[in-house]
C-alpha cells in the first residue's frame, strides 16, 4: 500500500475522519491516490474518456459507502477492489471479459514460483512507470531526447496494451498501487498464487518486449 507521507496522517484515518464529517479528510485521500488510480484505468482501458468515467464512479462509490466502510484493509485495497469492480463492468458492457481465460496459463506451464529468480531488474515489477515514461532528468533536452522520451513512452504502452487483460491489471497494481500479493488478490477476487503466476507472466512478457531499456537497479523482492 502506499504509506502515509513523513509526519502526515494515515489512509485509515482520513477514512474514518471523511466519514465523521471531515471533508478535508477527503481532499487529502484524493489528492494521494488520483494519479495512480487514473493512470491504472487509463492503462487498463486505453481511453482517456472512459478512464475518467471509472475514475469518477470509484470515487463516487467511496463517497457513498464512507459511512459502511471499516478499515479492515489498507484503503488502496479498498479504492482498487471498487476500481476493479467498476472496470469488470466495463468489460462485460462491451461484451467482453476482464479474465477471458488467454492469460492464465495451464497448471503445468506454471513454473516452481519459489525456485525461479526473475531478472533483478524486474525482480519486484516495480517500475516506476512515470519516470519510464519521461525518462531521465536533462538538464538540456533536446528535440533528439524528446524523440526518445516518446519512443521510450510508446514501446511501454505497446508492451502494456500486448498483455492480457489479468496480468496487465496484476502489473498496474503492483506498480501503481504498490500492492502485495495478498492485497492484489483481495482486490481482485483471486488467490496469491494466481496474482503470482500473473505477475511474473506479465513481467516475463515485458522484459522480453522491453529488455533493452530495462530500468536499473530494482526494488524490493516480490513477495
């Protein structure tokens, strides 16, 4: 989950404070948690019209059920299961289906999960996919970098847009809303394993689609 910024109040707390009566409370969670979350419907949907529909609607929900909800999870968890929800029913509006069953593979494709090692540099599948897109600090870009800034930019949203509709919302999960297995699994309405088996499948795809321009260094292990 994302913490709670330096000497500033916790999610839960904004929670039970906006339920109080607390709009403050409210502008403090949304200003936190807007840009992951439209970012992860944008990625997940492709269309930024669409994507600040369901941006809306999730926080409309949250609104709603301010009175009902009981921090029994971190508050991403919570934004990211109703985020979920929303985009499932997206899917089956357009006739489609969120998990169509192509990106899950077959018990016996499924490797040791405890005995593979990823690539370090996708070890965590914690890319920070904003500075991947803007790339490195210039302290004099030029019109070559921003060509390459934008390359950089398309062949991630290419490699995104090529995974299945499970592993990518996996990925954009663990990315945008720094979620653990067991949260994504929560949110999402599967088991660990499954959002493991995604995860790395998803990560897999992206190396091999975007290898050259790994990111150095990595994050923390997966867990």
């Amino acid at each position: 989950m994302l913490p709670a910024m330096a000497g500033g109040t916790d999610d839960a707390q904004l929670m039970t404070r906006f339920a109080s009566g607390d709009l403050a409370a409210f502008e403090t969670l949304y200003s936190r948690h807007k840009g992951a979350l439209y970012r992860y419907f944008l990625r997940q949907c492709g269309d930024p019209e669409m994507a600040a529909e369901l941006f809306q609607e999730v926080w409309v929900r949250v609104i709603k059920a301010r009175e009902r909800n009981e921090p029994r999870a971190p508050f991403t968890t919570y934004m990211y299961q109703i985020g979920h929800n929303c985009l499932v029913d997206h899917y089956r509006k357009a006739g489609r289906s969120l998990t169509d069953g192509n990106g899950e593979p077959e018990a016996s494709e499924i490797p040791d999960l405890l005995a593979e090692e990823l690539d370090p540099a996708f070890a965590s599948a914690r890319w920070s996919l904003v500075d991947w897109e803007q790339g490195p600090a210039d302290p004099a870009p030029g019109p070559e970098a921003a060509n390459s800034v934008a390359q950089r930019a398309a062949r991630l949203w290419s490699a995104l847009e090529a995974l299945p509709p499970e592993q990518r919302e996996a990925f954009l999960l663990h990315e945008e809303g720094e979620m653990g297995l067991a949260e994504i699994a929560t949110a999402t309405g599967a088991n660990a394993e499954t959002v493991k088996s995604r995860l790395r499948y998803a990560v897999r795809k992206l190396r091999a689609a975007l290898g050259d321009l790994a990111p150095a260094g990595s994050r923390e292990a997966l867990s």
